[in-house]
C-alpha cells in the first residue's frame, strides 16, 4: 500500500546541519552530473558540488523524514545591491521520493522562508524548458515566464535547449 508522506509521519523542512552533508550530497550530485536540469558543470568534484550547493552565500534547508533527508533546497539573494530584494531557489527531491508532492511542500516553505526574510520577489534565472516537473508546477505556485532563452541550454541529450526565466512578487 502507497502512501503520501504525511499520512505516517509528516515531513520536516529545517535549515541544513554540517551532519547533512553527506545526506544531501547523495541527492545533488547525481542530479547534477546528469546535467540535464542545472546549468552547471557536471563534471564538478564532489567538494565542488558541496561548495556550490552548501555555499556561503545561501542558506540550505532539507526536507527530512523519519530522519532521513528526502530533499533539499537553498535560498539565497539573486543578485547583490539593487537585485537584493529579489531571492532564487533551487530544489531537489531524492528519486525514492520523487511524485509525492515533495518539490511543492519546499517551494511553498521557500515562498514563506523568502517572505520572512524581507525579498520582494522570487526569481528562477534558467529553467531548462526540458524539466517538465518544473515548467508544470512553478506556475502553479504562482511564478510566470517573463523571459525565454532561445538554446542557451546545452542538454546532454536534446541538444540546444530553451531556458525560462521565471518570476513572482511575494
């Protein structure tokens, strides 16, 4: 019998710890070396990756449940000085997680978190229009396209890709 992850015991979202690490690693790099979703390097070592993902200039939070990590998502101001009012997100959910509605519970904690923490608005700079999940649920939650990037993206496998470039006021 399937269940939702809140039916037994409800999901967590908290600010990552240094214990997470390891946790969160095994959910970003294989996701990111796939290099079909994130315009970046895949060939990146996994400090590298950590670094990216566990960056200074974020703040990482994971998805946890029965204390073990499901996903991951970081917050961070989009671009300094007079962009500052605007934050970017980034998610991911571990593939024995993927459907139970785990991308939508931290991109509605990253819309509170964002609020909270005085951004104005939220800002997804490149969108591969490749990533389905994304381009079918950001809208929902209320962001727009306000832009497309004519094969700005080179998929591993599609070729030249169109990245979008989502928005929405807080």
């Amino acid at each position: 019998m399937s269940h939702s992850l809140e039916v037994c015991h409800p999901m967590h979202i908290r600010e990552a710890a240094p214990r997470d690490k390891d946790a969160i690693l095994a959910i970003v790099e294989p996701i990111l070396r796939a290099g079909d979703t994130y315009a970046i390097d895949p060939n990146l070592t996994r400090d590298q990756i950590a670094n990216y993902w566990l960056g200074k200039d974020k703040t990482t939070l994971v998805a946890e449940q029965d204390g073990q990590i499901l996903g991951t998502y970081y917050i961070r101001t989009n671009q300094p000085g007079g962009g500052a009012h605007v934050c970017n997100c980034g998610y991911m959910v571990a593939p024995n997680a993927s459907g139970q509605g785990l991308a939508r519970k931290m991109c509605e904690d990253s819309l509170v978190r964002a609020k909270n923490l005085g951004y104005r608005a939220m800002q997804f700079n490149f969108v591969i229009a490749s990533n389905a999940a994304a381009i079918h649920l950001w809208p929902k939650l209320g962001s727009e396209v306000v832009g497309r990037l004519p094969g700005a993206f080179m998929h591993p496998t599609l070729g030249e890709t169109d990245a979008l470039v989502m928005y929405r006021k807080l």
